[in-house]
C-alpha cells in the first residue's frame, strides 16, 4: 500500500513539471519606466533595477528553481502580484 502511495505521489510530482506558467519577459522597455516620469540620479537607478526592477518590471531573471514546480507556480504568483 505504502508503495501505491508513494509511486503515486512521484508519478504526480513528475506531471505537474510539465505545467508551467507563463513568464514575465519583454523585449522592450515599459511605458511605466520610473526614470520616464521622474529625473532619477544615475546611482539610485542602479539600485532600483537590481533590487526591485527584478520583481517591478516586465523583466523579471528568474532563479534556476523556478522550473521546479510548485515552486514555479509560487514565484510567478508572487511576481504577478509584484
């Protein structure tokens, strides 16, 4: 029975790899770009887009365990709510 059980939960672990969400990548720079509606100092840019443009943008570097899932689904909720 443990072994139906456990066979189960692997076969199940194996097939949600396959579902995965859609990222958030874009080509281009967005409309909503802070520094296109306010003067930003070229220092506090940089720190903007290395702590929070990761999250706050529509170009997000994803981390290597976000292809493992369900914590794939985590993050992009997380970025999706960012």
């Amino acid at each position: 029975m443990k072994k139906k059980i456990g066979l189960g939960l692997l076969v199940v672990l194996v097939m949600i790899q396959f579902i995965r969400p859609t990222r958030n990548t874009s080509t281009t720079e967005s409309p909503n770009e802070l520094s296109n509606y306010y003067e930003v100092p070229a220092d506090i840019h940089a720190v903007l887009k290395k702590s929070c443009y990761d999250c706050h943008s529509n170009n997000t570097i994803y981390p290597w365990y976000t292809n493992i899932q369900p914590v794939g689904w985590w993050l992009q909720d997380h970025v999706n709510e960012g």
